[in-house]
C-alpha cells in the first residue's frame, strides 16, 4: 500500500486504539496529537492521503490553546488540497459539525466503526487512484479483437510483417497499434458525446484540478483556447488580451469576429523578457472599455508566463467579476500547479471561470493532450454551444491513447504530484546553486526578472522555471544552444538574446541537472577571454515603441482581400496576418493592425539582427487594397476612433 492516513487526536488511548484498529487491517498510519503536529506532517509526508480528525485540537504540545473544526480542516487543505478528511469524535450533534461540505464523512468514536472507517477511506483513495478510461482501453487491447473497423492498420497487421515498414512497428511497439482503435468501440466511450468511461474520466479530472467540469483535448491547448473565445464572445463582442498571449488567443479572435483590447506585458529590457501585464493597467482598461460602451465579454490572461512569472490571479479575479467579466486563463505551462501550495492559488482556486492547461508540458500526459477546466457559474446556460463548438474544433478520430495519457497523467498527480513537485523543488535548489558557483554563468532571481512597473504586483516565480544569464559567457544565446545541443547532447527549452530558459518537470533527475552544470563548466573553461553584445534591449525598447492601433476587427482583415507588397511601401496600410518577430514570438502586427513607421523601423531592425520574423517574407508584408478599406469603412466596421 503506497499511500498513508494521518490520525489526528490528543486523546492517547483513542488514538492509540485507532493506530492498532487501522494498521491491524493493512493501513500505513501515522499518529498526530496537535494541530502543529499534524500540519508538518502534512508538509512532510507526500504519501498522506486521508486523514481521520477529531473536531477539536490544541495547537501544540506547548500551546494548549485550541483550534476546532472548519479552521483546521480548512488549513489541512491549504497544505494539501487533494487529501481527503474524515471526522472522527465523540460529538453527536450533526448541526455542531458543520462544515461547509469540505470534509468527506463523519464517525462516532463510541460507535467501534473501524471497519467502516476501513472500507471507506479504501473507496475514497482507489477512486482517486483509479484511471478507468485508461484501465479500459488496456483491457480491450488485451483481448486482441479482429477490427473491422478503422484505423486501418488493423491493429498493426498491416504493417507488422512488412518488409518495407516493419521497423516503424518495432519502434513504436504492438501495444500502440492494439490500443489505437476508432469511435466505433462503443465500451471506449466518445470523446465528442462522453457518456461513460471517457466521462467517468473526465469526472475525476474536474475532482482533481478543482473545477466543476473538465473537458479532455487532443489537438493541444491552442484549440482549447480557440474553443473558449469562440463560445463567450458573439460577432462584435470584445476581450482583453495580453499581447504577449499565444498565437491561439489571437486566432480565436478572428474566429469569433471579436474585438481585441490588447494589453501591453510588462517589459524587462536588460534581459529581453516579457513579463505580466501590471495589475493597474488591466482595471484601467476594463474601466475604459465598458466606459467606451464595448462589449465586453472576457479577459484572457497566460499564468504562469512562458518564464515562470506568476500572477496575482485572484485580485485579477475579483476584478473582472465585479464587472461582469468572465476570466479566462491560459495555464499551458502551469498545470502542474495545482498540485502543491507553492503556486497557489491556481486559476480555478483563485475563482477563474475557465481554465486551459497543456498537460503534456509539465506532467506525464502525450504531447498535444490537454485539458479544459470549467468554473462558470453561468456554463448551464451555455454548455449546449461550448459543445458545438467543441465539436467544430475536435476530430472525430481522436488519438485513443491521447485520452487514456490524460487519465494517467490526473492519477499519477493526484496520487504523487505533491512528492514529486517536493522533489523537483529540491533539484531546482541544487541546479540553482551549482550554476552559481560558475563565473559566467547566474540563474536570475525573481528581482531580476521582473520590472519596476510591477514590483508592487505581488508577483512570484515558478521555481521549476530557471532563466540563467550568459552575458558574461562570451557566446550568444544560439551560439550557446548550439554548443550544448551539439556537443553536449543537451536540448533547452528557449533563449532570449543574454538568457537561456531550462525547465524542471516531475521527470528531471540529478543525473540530468549535473549533466547540465557539467556542460555549462565546460563551456565556461572553453570561452576564454570572448566578450559579445548582443544588442537586446535596443530590440526589445523598440518593440515597445512599435505598437500601433486596430483599425478593423481582426476577422474582416484576416478574410478581405490582400496584395502583398514591400515594407518600405506599407506606411498607414492595414495588415491583413500575423508578422512575428521570434524571438521574442510577439506579434509586431495582426490582421486589422495599422502599419506605422515605427513598425516598419523595427522590422528592419529585427531583420537586420538576423532574428526569424514569420510572415515577413522576402521583405514583403500583407496589407489589405485601399479599394478593401474603402468598403469595409462604409460598411461600419472600422474600430478605430
């Protein structure tokens, strides 16, 4: 048994009693006499999953003050929300124990129960350990049915005794093929119309991430977030955007017809690193959209950022709701968080209406599986066209193995997420301190990495998110790629033009964080004397010149006519596409977006630096025929004022 039950009771013969009743019928248990006590063992210990409490504790063995009910329920799940909690007392009087429906049961102590308090915490944590669309896809791949069905290997048969392509079944093994079956398996359920064990599913996903639905993605958190967009706001409707937001945000705003109110990050221009958006920005911004007559509908905003970077999310929240607007967060690199009080609170914990996260990022789950995460208290009304535009979004042969990583990836966090978050924080804290110990090389601390127009913010950083400036290297940051992909066999996550970013997932091991130092050390001994300058924060001071005004809704630029012509001719022309600078990946321009001078300046400017621009071809740019403007500014749909 690879799980715990805390026992949490000062009375010594009851607890006692209990220890002897509880471990005599196979339970790991663990005895605390204090309130203190039983908080650092929750702390501790990563294996607790159920704890059995008296109503009424001291605080500790010196101070016998004492602490009762919700109080201590409530800061047991502050430590770790994904335990379950039993009351276990001498109090009879239900409307004394009231609790708000946090806990998870009642025993009387008088009552000798023991097997009952057996039975169910066994219930409660093998539901929680269970992955039933996962357990089922294996069963029916064990029973080796004939398919007459798609997909049209057939279970590997068409390719496993292939002369030509045997290898490919080799790689990827029988069990793949076996268990990439089609929707015609009914017992495997539906991802489009979910009616058992991919609901079931589903179910326990919503339980663990702490929302009130949960709905499995198989084409990546991209189409998570198009799906939202495109479900809360009409033709015309209008959302607050970061700028810096995944390209996704910006397509589902052309999808949705929707208006953009972007919303400038902060900016770190010694490092070239985009931060949160100030939080006086955002308020000022509702305040002047809805005072402007928008309608505005939603605000979608990336916590944590692509560095690490964590909001103060449940101010945002609170914010946005007293103004009738619906949060949507876009957790793609923070999935993980939900799992350990370090990053609280999340987006669902902070009281977001929806959630999207990328769990194949930061935990266990295939890559493009993903998750959406529903709090709304107004979905009833909406959740018939959510799964319309689900389904637009969804192929109709999902990847069965997708899902079946999705239900694993949820049991293995609710299960160990918490000690294997523990673990990861203790490799950060080494990897942090031997990269310290090198002359050329520093991992940046929170100061570091954010900028005076947010230092107030409260905001915080992702400790399994390491930036680390190579200024002093002697080498560029793709110089620095380079060597220690190729000479190292070292792959990172991103660069900036002076930093590297690496990340720390649940699957980071000390073999792995030495390698890396050992590298960084060779690096260092082989750069010599070299000095560079790689000009970041001109580009990066430029970029923040360079925004300019949405003269058209996104959609009807992105679908009017387009000629492509060259950057110096595009002066007060209307792009028609994306044109984005990467680094950073920020688009410099989107479909609507006036084209100034000082955007064609730093265009050149990013070009010029070599940096990779997508949708700048051959210094060519799509702008929409002046005959287009004409006719869409007739017709009523210029926004600009």
């Amino acid at each position: 048994m690879y799980y715990s039950v805390l026992i949490v009771d000062n009375d010594t013969a009851a607890l006692e009693k209990s220890i002897q009743e509880l471990s005599g019928r196979g339970l790991n248990t663990i005895a605390c006499s204090t309130f203190e006590s039983a908080c650092e063992k929750l702390k501790e210990d990563g294996t607790i999953h159920v704890v059995l409490s008296e109503w009424s504790l001291p605080q500790s063995r010196n101070n016998k003050k004492r602490i009762e009910g919700t109080a201590i329920f409530k800061k047991f799940l502050a430590l770790r929300n994904e335990v379950n909690i039993f009351i276990y007392t001498s109090i009879t009087d239900i409307k004394q124990l009231s609790t708000g429906g946090i806990t998870d049961g009642y025993f009387f102590k008088e009552d000798n129960v023991y097997g009952d308090i057996f039975n169910k915490i066994t219930a409660a944590v093998d539901e929680k350990k269970s992955a039933p669309f996962y357990e089922k896809l294996v069963q029916y791949a064990r029973k080796s049915k004939d398919s007459w069905h798609t997909p049209g290997h057939a279970s590997g048969n068409s390719v496993k005794n292939s002369p030509y392509v045997k290898d490919y079944f080799e790689f990827f093994g029988e069990n793949l093929f076996k268990s990439d079956v089609s929707v015609s398996v009914p017992e495997l359920d539906s991802l489009l119309h979910p009616e058992g064990v991919i609901q079931e599913a589903q179910e326990l996903a919503a339980r663990a991430f702490n929302a009130r639905y949960t709905y499995f993605v198989t084409n990546g958190t991209s189409t998570a977030n198009k799906i939202l967009i495109q479900t809360l706001l009409k033709p015309g409707d209008a959302i607050l955007l970061d700028r810096n937001c995944h390209k996704s945000a910006h397509y589902g705003v052309i999808i949705a017809g929707a208006e953009p109110i972007y919303l400038m990050p902060s900016v770190n221009n010694k490092y070239g690193i985009f931060g949160p958006i100030p939080k006086k920005n955002i308020i000022k911004a509702m305040d002047d959209a809805l005072a402007q007559n928008k309608r505005l509908k939603a605000i979608i905003l990336t916590n944590c950022t692509y560095d690490g970077l964590i909001y103060d999310i449940e101010d945002i929240v609170n914010e946005a709701h007293k103004r009738n607007i619906k949060v949507i967060v876009d957790e793609a690199w923070f999935g993980h968080a939900n799992f350990h009080r370090e990053f609280y609170p999340t987006a669902m914990a902070a009281g977001a209406d929806y959630a999207t996260q990328s769990t194949h990022k930061t935990m266990s789950a295939f890559s493009q599986s993903s998750m959406i995460h529903v709090n709304d208290p107004d979905f009833e009304d909406i959740q018939d066209f959510f799964m319309e535009n689900y389904n637009m979004h969804a192929s109709t042969s999902p990847q069965y193995p997708m899902i079946a990583s999705l239900d694993v990836a949820r049991k293995q966090m609710a299960m160990e997420g918490y000690s294997l978050l523990n673990r990861v924080f203790k490799l950060a804290e080494q990897l942090k301190s031997s990269i310290n110990s090198l002359k050329k090389f520093r991992v940046l601390e929170l100061e570091d990495l954010i900028s005076d127009e947010i230092k107030d913010d409260n905001i915080r950083v992702d400790k399994t998110k390491i930036t680390i400036d190579i200024s002093k290297s002697g080498f560029s940051s793709k110089e620095l790629e380079h060597l220690l992909l190729n000479k190292h066999n070292i792959q990172i996550e991103k660069t900036t033009f002076n930093t590297i970013s690496i990340l720390l997932t649940i699957g980071a091991t000390y073999s792995r964080i030495n390698r890396l130092y050992l590298a960084l050390e060779s690096i260092e001994k082989q750069s010599g004397n070299r000095k560079k300058d790689s000009g970041s924060s001109k580009i990066i001071k430029n970029f923040k010149l360079a925004l300019s005004p949405i003269k058209y809704r996104p959609r009807f630029a992105f679908y009017s006519d387009s000629e492509e012509i060259p950057l110096r001719d595009s002066l007060k022309r209307v792009s028609t596409m994306m044109v984005t600078p990467y680094p950073p990946g920020i688009p410099l321009l989107v479909p609507g977006q006036l084209i100034t001078q000082e955007i064609i300046n730093a265009l050149v400017m990013y070009r010029d630096y070599g940096v990779e621009i997508h949708g700048f071809n051959n210094g060519l740019v799509q702008v929409m025929p002046e005959e287009e403007e004409a006719r869409l500014k007739k017709e009523g749909f210029s926004i600009l004022s």
